[in-house]
C-alpha cells in the first residue's frame, strides 16, 4: 500500500513471470553476444551487447529494416499494413506522414506542451478526488497519458469516468498481455492449428476486433464532418490524403490502411509512456532521497507560481537523469521488435543469409555490464557527470536506434518529463504505514513482434 500525500494506493504488482531477458542475457555472454533460438517454426538470431546491437541497427541499418513475417499480425491487420509492421515503400511513405502529420498537430511545439499541462491539471485533480481512499494509478496514468495521442490523431481527449473508453483501454492491455503469453506464442508457432483450437488467444483476436471497431466509427464520423481545409487531426490528414493525390496502392492511403495505421499510433502511444511513469512512481518510493532532490530542483527551477515548461529540462539536470534512469532501469520493451535480413550479411563474426530473422535485444544494451558503472541498481548518477551536468550516454537505447527507432520518441520524452514534474512537484508519493519496501514485481510480456507494446504491468488495486 502507498500513501500519496497522506492518500492510501494499493500496490499488489502481479506475479513475475522471469526470465527470457535473463535467459538471452545469459546466453549472449556464453555465446559472444550472438546466438539462434528456434522460436516456432522460424529460427531467430539474438543480437546481444551494446556493440553488436549498435552494429545491426545503426552501422547495418538498411540490412534490417524490414520485420519478418508474423502469423498473429497479418489475422489482425491482413498483411502489409500500419506503421510498425509494414515493410517497403508503404512502411517509408506512412512512417513520414505520420511523423509530419503529428508535428503538424503540435508534436515539438508549445501547444503539445500546453495540452500536456492542461491534462496533468485533469490528473491532479483526479488524484485529489480520491481524498485518502485506495485507488488505481495505473488506470488514470493510462487514460491521461492515451489523451495526448488521441487528441493528436483523434481530435479529442476522453473523460476519465468515460465507460467505453476505459474499456477500450482494457482491451488494450489485455491483448498485449494475451500476444506475449503462451497462447500468443503457440500461434506465432503453429497458426494453423491453433487457428481451430479453443484458448485465450482466440480473445486476443476478438480484443483486437473491437479495438479496431472502435477505430472504425471514429473514422467513419471523421469522414462524415471532414471539412478539406481544416483538417482537425492525425485521421481527418490521412482522408485527405487519400482524396487528394493519386497514390500507388504501395503507399497505403486507402481504407484498409487507415484503421491499422490509426490503432498503431493509439496503442504504441498509450502503454510505453503511462508504464514508464507507472515505473518511476515506484522507484522514488524505493528510494525517497531521489524523490527529495527532484522535488528540491523542481521548487527551485520552476517553483510553484506557473506552469512547468519544456525549455526547463535545460536547467533540471538531476530530473533528467531521473528520467533517463527510469527508462533504462524500467527496461520496458527488453527484447524489441524482430527484424529480417535484406541480404546476405554477417555481424560480429557470425554469418547472417537473407531472409533470417534478428532479435537485437536492447535489455542487453541497457544492462550491458561493459557500458554503465551499477547496471543493475538505479543510479541517475549513470546520467549525470562530476559536477552534476546531465550527460548523453551511446548504451541509452531505450527507444531502439536507428531506421526504425521509436517513431514517438520525441513525444514520449516530452509526455515524461512534464507529467513526471506537474506529478512530483504537488505530491509527495511515500509507501504507507506496514509497507518497507513496495514490491517490484512485473510481468514479462515477451513478444519479438510486438515491441512497443509494454512488458512489464502492475495492477494497483
Ligand atoms: C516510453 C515510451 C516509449 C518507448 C520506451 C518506446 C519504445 C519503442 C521501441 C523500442 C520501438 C521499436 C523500434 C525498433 O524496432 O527498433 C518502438 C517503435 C515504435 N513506437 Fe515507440 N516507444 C515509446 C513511446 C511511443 C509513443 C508515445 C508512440 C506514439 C506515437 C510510439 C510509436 C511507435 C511506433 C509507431 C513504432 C514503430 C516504428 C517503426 O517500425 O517504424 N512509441 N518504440
């Protein structure tokens, strides 16, 4: 149980499922960092250590752009489709529009910023509701966080008490849990079979048949209000597109593409960043001296009379490295997304044919024990230099690098580091009376095709 400003939360994280991190960790030492597994049917190359991983995703970038072939992916969105598994010509075309689309509609902007700070007030508020009761902060962290993408690509936020949304928000954490269970994993393996045979994935596909539902009537009154010269968001951009100029059907502007691509944006923008802050709220419980010196330089940088802005980063460096730490620290998308060799190729020593696919596992870059001093404590100090100046380091890869590297970085950062400091700067977040230490348990989702999604879930009850 926490206490929040005096406010009781209820921790119980759920059980911990260990290890494949550990496990390829483990055997990336005994087999110098790269090694093949046979997931399934398909064998995988596991890419482990900050050198080898950099080699295949940075120096080898056009070598492994491409993702591999996924059974569970084409039944949801029917083959090339949405942003984060499309291959090729369509996979450039969306990624671009996207990214300029979103910055179009504030991404990197001052009206990003000011949407982030008017939804932390709905979050503040929210938590004063609960005036010393137990409630869930992993639920609000979810819904305010998803308000931010789906102002971006749907025009608007959703109330915290809105029913069909929460839902919606259900649904997504449940059919990510469900693609990275057992169940997900037999269907990668044996889709054919597993196609006739009862079990939870089945709900994995009707969870994700409804997400897309949901989508789809947004999308249909989006068409139905679209004025052409004042598009309102991400979907009203992507109708317009697909009017306006005669595309290649390889570019994907078309009706089976739009709902893929709007889910991609709506799950990868809910879990990663709402998970992250779900993890940082732990860790300064664990540890409150952190949580002291963050809120002595939040007081002192920004104080209490306005609100906090982006441009203060630049003299917050103690949050920043906070921040960065619980990025490393919190691990959540340990094995990243699968990727396929275009080519005949090697890396390291090892040769790689085309056609095969990689798994460059970025919990071992961020544990890597050759790159950062205390890999296994929480130390901001990995992030901070002798006279306290916040400082870059190459092993940081919590967003994967190069080609396809996170596509909502920059939001992601932005979403972090102000929700982090509106939250820190009113609260004062301390484990309650009878709990020492809170657990830090988690549930390892492992998905090699499903790397945006979270890994590690704690249910607050
Ligand atoms: C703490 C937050 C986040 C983390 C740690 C994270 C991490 C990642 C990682 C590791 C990848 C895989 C990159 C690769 O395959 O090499 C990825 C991809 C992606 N992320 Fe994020 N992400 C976060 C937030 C977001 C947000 C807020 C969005 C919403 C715009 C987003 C959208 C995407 C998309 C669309 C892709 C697929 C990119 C592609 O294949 O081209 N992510 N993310």
């Amino acid at each position: 149980m926490l206490a929040v400003c005096g406010q009781k939360i209820f921790l119980n994280p759920t059980i911990c499922i260990s290890s494949e991190m550990l496990f390829s960790s483990q055997l990336g030492h005994a087999y110098n960092n790269i090694f093949s597994l046979r997931l399934g049917r398909d064998k995988v190359v596991f890419i482990t250590g900050y050198k080898l991983v950099k080699e295949a995703l940075v120096t080898q970038a056009e070598n492994f752009v491409d993702r591999p072939y996924s059974p569970v992916q084409s039944r949801v969105y029917s083959g090339n489709a949405g942003l984060f598994f499309s291959n090729g010509e369509m996979w450039k075309k969306q990624r671009r529009f996207a990214l300029s689309t979103l910055r179009n509609f504030g991404l990197g902007k001052k009206t990003m910023e000011l949407a982030i700070c008017e939804e932390s007030r709905f979050l503040l508020d929210e938590i004063d509701k609960q005036k010393g009761a137990a409630f869930d902060p992993t639920i609000l962290f979810n819904n305010a966080v998803s308000n931010i993408i789906c102002q971006m690509v749907f025009g608007q936020r959703f109330d915290y008490a809105d029913h069909q949304f929460r839902t919606m928000l259900k649904y997504i954490s449940k059919s990510i849990q469900l693609e990275g269970s057992i169940w997900g994993q037999l269907y990668e393996a044996f889709p054919a079979i597993m196609k006739h045979l009862p079990g939870a994935h089945n709900d994995m596909f009707s969870n994700y048949k409804l997400l897309q539902a949901f989508v789809k009537e947004v999308v249909v009154k989006h068409k139905a209000e679209l004025d052409p010269s004042e598009p309102r968001d991400y979907i009203d951009s992507f109708l317009i597109e697909m009017m306006q100029k005669p595309h290649e059907t390889t570019d994907g502007f078309d009706e089976e593409n739009i709902v893929p691509c709007v889910l991609d944006l709506f799950l990868a923008g809910t879990e990663t960043t709402s998970t992250t802050l779900c993890w940082g709220l732990i860790y300064l419980i664990t540890y409150p001296e952190v949580q002291e010196k963050v809120q002595e330089e939040i007081d002192r940088v920004i104080g209490r009379s306005r609100e906090p802005s982006i441009s203060d980063k630049a003299n917050m460096p103690y949050t920043e490295a906070v921040i960065h730490e619980m990025l490393r620290f919190g691990d959540i998308v340990p094995m990243n997304g699968l990727r396929v060799a275009d080519k005949d190729t090697s890396i390291g020593e090892c040769f790689i044919p085309k056609g095969t696919a990689i798994l460059p596992i970025l919990h071992s870059v961020l544990f890597d024990e050759n790159e950062w001093e205390t890999p296994y404590k929480f130390n901001p100090g990995h992030f901070l230099d002798k006279e306290g100046k916040f400082v870059r380091r190459d092993a940081f890869m919590a967003f994967s690098a190069g080609k396809r590297v996170c596509l909502g970085e920059q939001l992601a950062r932005m979403e972090l580091f102000l929700f982090f400091v509106i939250l820190f700067r009113k609260f004062r977040f301390s484990a309650a009376e009878g709990i020492v230490h809170p657990k830090m348990n988690y549930v390892i989702i492992y998905s090699p095709f499903t790397c945006f999604k979270p890994v590690r879930v704690f249910v607050f009850c």
